[in-house]
C-alpha cells in the first residue's frame, strides 16, 4: 500500500512537473529562435550516461545479500531531482504574454478538431509507452537479463536517438508533423511484434535501438506540434494537456489494461494486440489528417515560409540601412580629417599623402645633399690633385732654373777669368814689350 501511495505521488509530479518544464521550454525556444531537438538531445546524454549506471549499482549492492535493492536508483535520482529543481529555479520566464482568460482560451482550444485529434493521439501512443515502460523489464527479467544488461537497453535506444534529435528539425519540416507522429505509430507496431517474439534478451536492442522513432523523433514532434497550434498565451495549457494525456491518462491506461491483458493471455500476445491497435491508430490517423487537416497545415506552413522570407527581407535591410550608416560616417570622418589636415599643412592634402610626400621630400633632400657632398668632394680632389700638378711643374721649372743658373755660373766665371786672363796678357805684353 505504501508502494501504491509512493508510486502515485511520483507519478503525478512527474507529469506535472514534465508537463510545465517542456511548457516552459517551449516558450523559452519561441522567444530565441532555438530548436527543441537539440535541447532534448542534452537529455538523451543524460540517460545514456546514468541509466546504466544505476543499475551497476543496484548489482552491487544487491551482490550476496540475496535479494534485489532498488535503494541506489532512488537516492540517484532524488539527487538529480534536487538538482534539476535548483537549476529551474533560474530561468526567467517574464516575457511569455499572460493569459487574462485561462477559462476561455481552453474552450477555444477544445473546439479545434485538429487540437482534440492531436491529443486524442498523444493519449494513445502515452499508452503504448506505459504498457513498454512496465512491462519490457518484466519479460526481459523472466528470460534472465541482467540489471546492466536493463541498463545498456535504454542507453542503446537514447544512443540511436541522438543523429535523430540533430535531424529532427529538418525531418518535421519535410514531413509535417502529424506525419512523424503516424512514422512513430509504425515504428510501434515493429516494436511490438519484436518484442513479443525474442528469445534471447539481448535481441531486445535491435528493437530498442527502433525507439529512437517511437520516443526521441516522436516526443519532439509532439511538443513542436503543441507549440504550432498553440497561441503565446495558450501554449503552456496545450502542454499542460498533452503531458497530462500522454504521461497521465494515457501511461496509467497502459500499464492498467497492459496488466489485465497480461493476466488473461499473457505478455507475448499482450503485445501483439497492442501492434494490432497502433497500426489501425496510424492508418486512421493518416486517413484523418490527409482529408480534414492537410489544408490548415499547409496555409500555415506557408505562412511560416512567409514570414521567414519577410523576417530575412527586413534583417537584410536592416543591415544595408546599418552598413550605409556606417559607410555615410565613415566618410564623413574621412572629410573632417582632410579639412583638420588641409588647415594644418595649408594643403589640400589627406594625413597619407602627405606622409607619403615626407619620405619622398627627404629622400630626395638626402639624394641632393648626397650629391652635392659627392661633387664637392670630386672637386676638392681636382683642386688638389691640380695643385700638386701645379707645385710639381713649378718645381720642376724651378729646379731647372737653379741649375741651367748654377751650370751658367762656372760658365761665366770661367769666361770672365778667361776674359781677365787676356786682358792682362795683353797688358803685360806691350809693356814687357816697351820695357824691352
């Protein structure tokens, strides 16, 4: 009894509290254009990782002592629970627009034919949940699997739903989303028959790894598609409903009529009655949403195209007006530049012709000094070099005179004693010659 009540609470909490996160999840990707799949692919990482973990603890713990216990799993997932909360705690959700009249937007959601067939569907396929959530673990219990083996089930089907989350926005674009929710529905019907013929519990993966369709492709689906028929002021109560139908009403109707089955013909042919009801839900479905819903969907997928263009004409615009902007100021910094410039240099001149003239105007300064400092220099040495010329034939001439003047000297001397010599010859001579 005690179980009953524990289960009862953490069933209700759960979908309410599930119900009002992905709510507030929804309204918080409007608001900044984010995708839902890749935010529940941060989810898929997180059973990938613990769901196998808790039951290595539950082996464990349970080794030697007889009996199986459960008590790691609970205080796992308390942990988590106190976690999540305090991180929920703070998000803001101020800008989502309040709804004044709760009463009267939920009539106006009821009396939508193609809202009321939406969760009439979610409360179905919450049923086939419910009925695989209870009781897979039951028949792979009784064909002798593990607790890891339990465990490395749902990672192998969160592990395969990951490309599909990535791929999820563009697959709901392509399909629409009530066609991904009949795909799911298929994929269900696959899914049971498997299951209700395995042997080994290991084939159990194969038909696991299929859940990728029926839970990752399919939750996000739903969501999105609550999001698109909801308006800013309802969407939290579509979410409310469809949580409360597909975890609420809808898992408890699986695990009730599941279990009575069970009793009556066992767990193979329970779930081979329950293929039977998901492939005659998907063909209805179909046939439902072809002829009465096709159009509406295609107005507002047309309508979404439309403004997605209009949204991208005006960022486009938008940003031609912001670059003209900044080119118009550009250039006006460009023009009070030149005129402060022109006012300083008295030249019509930017700061980089101008600094382009300086280097030219001393290089060729450098060029002439240079060349007048090498001229100077050829010519002193010319000066010199005639000067020394000039000193060299001056001694020259010089010393030629000094000694055609010394050889004239002797010469003369010798003459003039030659000269002395006859004289007195000639005086001598008439006056020995008188004397005589």
């Amino acid at each position: 009894m005690l179980f009953l009540l524990m289960r009862l609470i953490n069933g209700v909490t759960l979908a309410s509290s599930l119900t009002l996160f992905k709510g507030a999840t929804m309204a918080i990707l409007r608001e900044h254009k984010g995708d839902y799949g890749l935010q529940r692919l941060s989810g898929s990482l997180g059973a990938i990782v613990l769901t196998p973990l808790s039951g290595f603890l539950i082996d464990i713990v349970s080794h030697g002592t007889g009996k199986q216990d459960f008590r790691p799993a609970f205080y796992l997932y308390f942990g988590l629970k106190i976690v999540a909360g305090l991180v929920v705690l703070c998000l803001s959700l101020d800008f989502r627009m309040p709804s004044n009249k709760v009463t009267k937007d939920f009539k106006s959601l009821l009396k939508n034919a193609e809202v009321l067939t939406y969760l009439l569907v979610m409360m179905i396929t919450g049923a086939f949940f419910g009925l695989l959530d209870l009781f897979l673990f039951w028949l792979l219990q009784d064909l002798g699997a593990s607790k890891v083996l339990m465990g490395i089930t749902v990672t192998v089907g969160t592990a395969a739903g990951i490309p599909i989350l990535v791929a999820s926005k563009h697959i709901i674009s392509t399909l629409g989303h009530a066609n991904t929710l009949i795909l799911g529905l298929a994929f269900y019907v696959v899914r049971m028959i498997g299951y209700s013929y395995i042997q080994d519990p290991w084939w159990c993966l194969p038909f696991e790894a299929l859940e990728c369709f029926t839970v990752s492709l399919m939750d996000t689906a739903s969501v999105s598609y609550g999001d698109t028929l909801a308006t800013p002021s309802t969407i939290a109560t579509l979410q409310g409903m469809y949580g409360g139908l597909h975890y609420g009403i809808g898992r408890a109707l699986g695990s009730l009529i599941g279990g009575n089955l069970i009793k009556v013909v066992g767990i193979r042919n329970t779930f081979r009655g329950a293929a039977g009801v998901s492939a005659v839900a998907c063909i209805l479905y179909f046939f439902i949403n072809y002829n009465c819903f096709r159009k509406q969907q295609q107005e507002r997928r047309q309508k979404a195209i439309s403004e997605k263009t209009n949204k991208a004409t005006v960022t486009e615009e938008k940003k031609h007006t912001e670059d003209k902007i900044t080119k118009s100021t550009a250039d006006g910094n460009v023009l009070k530049q030149e005129h402060l410039n022109s006012a300083f240099n008295g030249e019509p001149n930017s700061i980089d012709v101008e600094s382009a003239r300086k280097p030219e105007y001393v290089n060729a300064a450098f060029e002439k000094e240079s060349d007048s400092t090498d001229v100077t220099k050829s010519r002193k040495t010319e000066y010199l070099n005639s000067a020394c010329e000039n000193k060299s034939d001056s001694t020259d001439t010089e010393n030629e005179r000094k000694t055609e003047y010394v050889n004239s000297a002797p010469e003369k001397e010798s003459n003039s004693t030659d000269t002395e010599s006859t004289r007195k010859a000639d005086y001598i001579n008439p006056a020995f010659e008188k004397e005589t």
